[in-house]
C-alpha cells in the first residue's frame, strides 16, 4: 500500500493489528532505479501501475515496517 504523506510528517503513521502506529523513520527510497530496484514483485506493480517507469521516482519508505509514502507536491519539486 502506498499512503499519502501528511504535512510536516517525519514518522511513519501505518498501524499494527493492535492499532498501535509504527513511528519508523521515513528515508528517501528510488524503487525502479538500477542500484535499489523494489524486490517484491506485488508492490513493483502497484509502483508500476500507479507512478509509470519514471527512473527518478522518489518516494519515502519506513525502514521500520517498509510501508512506502507519496511525495507532496513541494517536495516533488525538492527532489524531483
């Protein structure tokens, strides 16, 4: 699943069976370029799908539970 980031949000908010959210940090993730290159093939189609085969896709990905976050249009900007 990929969820939209919230304003001045630097924590994952993706809650466990018990409701409790994850708090994991959020790092910048490139997951169709050569060097990382997403390896499940379930959510390399959801990114696919969703997002084409940009190479410089940025997104954010908890490094905790590895939920993957969309990019608000200003930061599109930063890091695009």
């Amino acid at each position: 699943m990929i969820k939209d980031l919230l304003p001045r949000q630097v924590v994952c908010s993706q809650k466990d069976q018990q409701g409790k959210p994850c708090h994991g940090k959020l790092k910048r993730y490139h997951p169709l370029d050569s060097y990382y290159n997403e390896s499940d093939p379930g959510r390399r189609g959801q990114i696919k799908d969703e997002f084409g085969e940009n190479k410089t896709l940025v997104l954010l990905r908890c490094e905790e539970c590895l939920t993957l976050f969309r990019l608000p249009e200003e930061l599109k900007e930063k890091f695009g």
